[in-house]
C-alpha cells in the first residue's frame, strides 16, 4: 500500500532553520565548553566550584577522552 506524499509549503525546503540568535548561542556555548576542556588549568572550575576538585577533574577526564594535551 502506497502512503500519498505530503506536499511542502510553498517556498519552503523541508529544512528547519535555526533563528540567528539560537545558532549564536549555541557558538558560544560551544566555545565556551571547548575552552574549559582544552585551555582550562583550574582557574574557571576553582571559580565555579568552591572545593576546586569536581568540575576541575570532570573537566580534565575530558582532556583525556578528546586526547587534548594536558600533562
């Protein structure tokens, strides 16, 4: 059994496009994260958390999973 095909709206694509502030939100997010993964030697998660250990081990766990150098 054969399902009919829906037709797009006319001028649309098909594709969802993101409004422009979402996509620059999510950059900086993006960004924001890599930094703390590959850059980040304690000053932001000691900053972040007042013991310094739980996010600067979580972050440094992920300096080894992305094989950034970190020691």
């Amino acid at each position: 059994m054969d399902v009919p095909a829906v037709p797009a709206a006319a001028g649309t694509t098909g594709v969802t496009q993101l409004p422009v502030w979402m996509l620059a939100a999510l950059l900086a997010l993006t960004a924001t994260v890599v930094w703390l993964v590959a850059f980040d030697n304690g000053q932001a998660s000691a900053a972040l958390d007042h013991t310094g250990t739980f996010l600067h081990e979580f972050f440094h766990d992920g300096r080894h999973l992305s094989g950034a150098p970190c020691h």
